[in-house]
C-alpha cells in the first residue's frame, strides 16, 4: 500500500462543490425563526458591520437600492434594525441591528451548531482534526473575500 503524501495544490473545483453543498445544507437546516434568506443576509451583515450605510448594504446584498429600502422598512418595524442620522453628514442615514435583531442571528447560529455538532459526531477523530486545522486557512478566506 502506498503511503499518503500530503498534497499542497488546493483543487478550487472540488473546494467551490464542498463549500456550496456545505451551504445549501446550512441555509436548509430548520430553524424557528422562518425569514426570508435575503432578510437573514441582510441582518447577518448587520451583526458583523453596524451601522452601515443603504447604500452600502446594497452593494453589499447585491440587491436594488428600492429593494434594500424596502426590506430595511420591513425589518425596522419588526424592531429588527434602526435608522438613524450619520452623526458625520445629517443628510446620510445609518442603519443598525437592533439587540432584537442581533438575537436572531444569534439564535440561528446556536441553533446550527447544535445541528451540526450531529453531523460532526459522524466524523472521525482524524476528519475532525483536520477541519481543526483548516479553520484560520478559511477565517483568512473569508478575510480576502470581504476585502474585494
């Protein structure tokens, strides 16, 4: 039997299949809270990046800026986020994640890791390692794709 060597080429094809299959399981785990996924982007955003600007969570959801005022309307009158003046121009408009807001996402997240720690006792004590190991290669991922 031939040793295993570690292989230092990463195959991009196979890594964009795991991670959208990872997605898609993560985005379809039930959850209570029944929000629409453009709704739970835009308050995730939020809890990362409060306050922002319309502008720039358009930009950032990839949505029309009549879209994003819509859904910003929505989320406010169900004390999800606030607005509130840019204390640097008066004219500009902040919006922040209310604490309600922040417990969704929250909860979500709890919610998810409880399902997922499931599927991660299937794995074994090698796979879980390595997933370990990978965890601050793909935090820097995230990193690079947030700056582009």
């Amino acid at each position: 039997m031939k040793p295993k060597t570690p292989t230092t080429d990463l195959n991009v094809a196979d890594f964009t299949m795991v991670i959208e299959d990872l997605t898609r399981i993560l985005i379809r785990l039930p959850s209570i809270e029944k929000l629409s996924f453009t709704t739970l982007s835009v308050l995730h955003t939020l809890s990362r990046k409060s306050p922002m600007r319309l502008t720039e969570l358009t930009a950032t959801e990839q949505v029309t800026q009549s879209a994003i005022t819509q859904l910003v309307t929505r989320l406010e009158r169900d004390g999800l986020v606030e607005r509130r003046p840019d204390p640097n121009d008066g004219r500009v408009v902040q919006v922040h994640i209310t604490v309600l807001g922040a417990n969704v996402i929250d909860s979500r997240r709890l919610d998810r890791m409880a399902q997922l720690s499931k599927f991660i006792e299937g794995l074994t004590l090698e796979e879980k390692r390595t997933i370990s190991s990978a965890i601050p290669a793909l935090r820097r991922l995230v990193e690079l794709g947030n700056d582009s």
